[in-house]
C-alpha cells in the first residue's frame, strides 16, 4: 500500500505532459463561441474551466474519473470492507479517486483514514474562536470564518514566503487540503454542539475510526449505524460536481491568487451558504412538511398533485425538481433512494414516504405545467428528508453537512497548482461597451 501523497506524486508527471502535449498542438483550438445570452445568463455553457476530478453529463450525470455513482458504489472500498459498521463507500476512497483517477485499495483507504484521524485535532485557538461566535450566527457563517483562520498554519503560505519553486507548489497545497479535511470534522461538530447542544462537545477522535465514522460520533450518532453509513454515502457522492458550481468555482478561483487551501474553502463555503446553491435541500424539507400538514401524512396522489399545482399556481418553485445542467433523474437522487430501500427504518418512515410518492407523482405535473427542462428529482429532493427522519432536525444546519462534502472539490486546488494554472481574470464589459461591439 502507498500513501495517497505518493500516488499522487506518481500521476503528476504523467498528467502535466498530456496537457504540455495538448497546449503544444492546440492552444489556438476553438472550443466554442461566446454568446452573449452566455455572458448574461451566469456564464451557463461556456466551456471555459479546466476540472480534474469529475465531468457531469447532462443525460448520464456525474462521473468520477469517468466512473458513474453504481461504478463507485461498486468497486470504492467501503466500510465493510475495512471492518467498521456499515455498508457505504467511504469519502475517503472517493477522495483517493479524485486525486489520482484510481480506485484505492482497502489497505490504502485505511492508511488514510488513519492519517485524516491523526491531523484531524483543531488547535485550541480554533476551538476558543468558534466558542465565541454567538449561537445566533448562522453556522456557515461560523464554518467558513473557522475554516479561514487554519490558514494559520498553512503549510503552502509558510513554503511560499520561503520561496519554494513554482513546479512544487503542489506539494504543499496538498498537505493542507489534507490537513483542512482532517479538521473539517471537528469544526461542523463544534459548531453542532455550540448552536444546537448535540453531542458531547469532546470532538474524541479514535484513530481507528474511519473520517465520517468519527464525525457521527462527534455530533452524538455514533451508535446510528444508519445515519453514520448515509453520512458516508451523502459525503461521498456531494463531494465534487464539476467546476462551474459556485462553491467549486470559487475555491478554484481564490485558489488561482494563490491563496492557501483554507482561504480558498472559507470562500467556497460562502458561496454554499447561498439559497440558490447549498440551501435547497433545507427548502425541499420545508416544502415537504408544509405539504404534510396541507394535506396529511400518507395522502392520495390525487391530493398530492393538488398541492403541486397549487404551489406552481401560485408562482413557486417545487424544490428538489429540475437542475441547470442535468436533464434527466440525477443519479446522486438515485443512490439516496437506492439507500432509503434497504433500510427498513426509512421505509416505515411517512416523510421518506412522501419524497419516494413525489417521485413518482412531480415529473409528470411538472411536464403538463411545461417550463422546467428537468421535470425529474434532484438530489436535494431527498438528502435533506433523511437527515431529518433520523433525527437531525436542524434545518439551518443541513447546509454545513453539504459543506463537509464539498471539501472533497479542493483537491482541484492539487491539481491547479500542478498544472501551473494561472491566476484568473476574465474579460469584462460594460453595457455601453457590449453595445459598440455588437451594433
Ligand atoms: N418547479 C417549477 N418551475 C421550475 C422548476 C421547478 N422545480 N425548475 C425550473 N422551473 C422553471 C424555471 O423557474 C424557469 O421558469 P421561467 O422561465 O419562468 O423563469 C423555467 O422552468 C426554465 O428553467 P430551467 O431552464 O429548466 O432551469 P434553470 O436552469 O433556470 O434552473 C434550477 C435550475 C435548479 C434553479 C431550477 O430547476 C429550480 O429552481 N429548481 C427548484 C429548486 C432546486 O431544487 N434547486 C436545487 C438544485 C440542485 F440540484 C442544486 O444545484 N443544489
């Protein structure tokens, strides 16, 4: 088994003369024209970002180094595999795929699991700031703010003011993304605790627990085998989602500044705690309780699709339906439910019931009601509902539990700094000028 800091360091080279290959013949290839409904409609379809660990397709979804969610499913190392409770792909062998398009072996997710527990401390001035926030302030707000001031002890910030060469800055910006996602846990659990009182406050860490394993028991579900292993699943599948949405966007972006791991994510995080991007599984819950006490637990479809159109009628959204990018069910939907099937528990449960019955009933009023592109569930249409069925009913910090996930995206920041991609700066006009090049 190596360590996955070797594997990476093995796929580097091989990686960086592709693209050296690439820029050789084709840095003046077209890759498409820029519109200016491209320019004004948030960038949407400009093919103008360059992402390692994952490509989402529109009909097939999101591939991971060009393997699907079943193909992960199947071939990741799980929790089973190495001897803890549970059945589900770990994060941690996603987050070995991400960095090196290669699927790990059992020995090597454990050595990573145990690196992640042996950095995964916070140091105590970390600790005394997340104590001071007030239990008001949203907990991203006190995730992202926490996040930055690791930047402290920035393993890339100290080797840059030392003058490490540029062919290596990926090496330390790799420690610290380790370093970030190894605390990342601790983090969520003491915000957890400071706002809502859940767990023991301790952030113990076993060493011989997996990353998520540790996590559940910091937030006090440490004996939940069920909400531990869908912790595992939901981590492993939000991770990375391509580059364009806003929280990947913006961590490669701060990242291109140069700017260390953890300021890039405290930005990434900002962006998540938006309610058009990290905040919708928090809305489907919402809309699925009000629709529960509008009509009843285990109502008709009938009654149901009343709803739905009362909802359109009255100019709203269905939350959890329809995506920029998908066009058909999203597959991150499809392992969640795959997960609430084999779970007795879930099964029995009514809210659970009605994000399976809304499945069914939604695509179809929403294609008679004819705007949406995507009249299918995504994933948010049943994340945030089993979070809740399980006994985590604080909605204002489902968002958080995406952010863990989302760590997963730094490991672009590996590969931008391998790649020497440059620092950002796209062209900008005003309307005056857009006006002259385009009479
Ligand atoms: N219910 C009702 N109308 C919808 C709809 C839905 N679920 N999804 C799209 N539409 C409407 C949309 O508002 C637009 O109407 P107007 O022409 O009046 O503006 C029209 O259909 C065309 O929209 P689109 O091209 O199909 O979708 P967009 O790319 O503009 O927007 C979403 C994509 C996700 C913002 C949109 O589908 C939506 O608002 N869905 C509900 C909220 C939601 O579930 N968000 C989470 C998405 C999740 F996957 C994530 O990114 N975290």
């Amino acid at each position: 088994a190596s360590t996955l800091k070797d594997a990476v360091a093995q796929v580097i080279p091989e990686k960086q003369e592709q693209l050296k290959a690439l820029k050789a013949k084709h840095n003046n290839s077209s890759l498409g024209e820029v519109k200016l409904e491209n320019l004004l409609g948030g960038m949407r379809g400009l093919k103008c970002m360059l992402w390692e660990g994952s490509v989402l397709d529109s009909e097939r979804g999101i591939a991971f180094h060009g393997r699907s969610i079943p193909d992960c499913e199947k071939e990741l190392p799980t929790a089973k595999d190495l001897g803890l409770k549970g059945k589900e792909m770990l994060p941690e062998s996603m987050l070995w795929l991400l960095l090196t398009g290669k699927v790990p072996s059992v020995d090597e997710v454990r050595g990573l699991s145990a690196e992640l527990a042996e950095k995964g401390k916070l140091p105590n001035y970390v600790e005394k700031i997340i104590d001071s926030f007030p239990k008001t302030l949203h907990p991203m707000t006190q995730f992202s703010a926490a996040v930055a001031a690791l930047n402290h002890d920035s393993a890339f910030s100290a080797a840059y003011n030392k003058g490490i060469k540029k062919s290596e800055y990926w090496s330390p910006t790799y420690d610290d993304v380790i370093t970030l996602i190894a605390k990342i846990p601790a983090i969520a659990a003491r915000i957890y605790y400071n706002v809502f009182g859940k767990g023991d406050g301790k952030q113990a860490i076993d060493p011989s627990n997996d990353l998520i394993g540790n996590y559940a028991n910091m937030i006090g579900y440490g004996d939940h085998e069920g909400m531990t292993d869908y912790l595992r699943l939901y981590i492993a599948i939000h991770g990375d989602h391509e580059g364009g949405n806003v929280s990947a966007h913006t961590l490669h972006l701060v990242g291109s500044a140069l700017s260390d791991p953890f300021l890039s994510y405290s930005a990434g995080l900002a962006g998540l705690a938006g309610p058009l991007h990290g905040l919708a599984n928090q809305e489907v819950l919402g809309f699925c309780l009000g629709l529960q006490k509008a009509v009843g637990e285990n109502a008709s479809d009938e009654k149901v699709k009343e709803h739905l159109w009362s909802t359109l009628n009255s100019g709203r959204v269905v939350p959890g339906y329809g995506h920029a990018v998908l066009r058909s069910t999203d597959p991150r939907f499809l392992a969640l439910s795959r997960f609430c099937d084999t779970r007795p528990e879930l099964q029995k449960d009514s809210l659970v019931q009605l994000v399976q019955q809304l499945a069914r009933v939604a695509p179809g009023v929403l294609t008679e009601h004819g705007k949406t592109k995507n009249p299918n569930p995504n994933v948010d249409s049943a994340s945030g509902c089993v979070l809740y069925s399980y006994g985590m009913t604080e909605f204002k910090y489902y968002t958080v539990v995406f952010g863990i996930s989302r760590a997963l995206a730094l490991t672009q920041l590996v590969w931008d700094r391998a790649y020497g991609m440059g620092i950002e700066r796209p062209k900008s006009f005003s309307v005056d000028a857009l006006q002259k090049m385009l009479k």
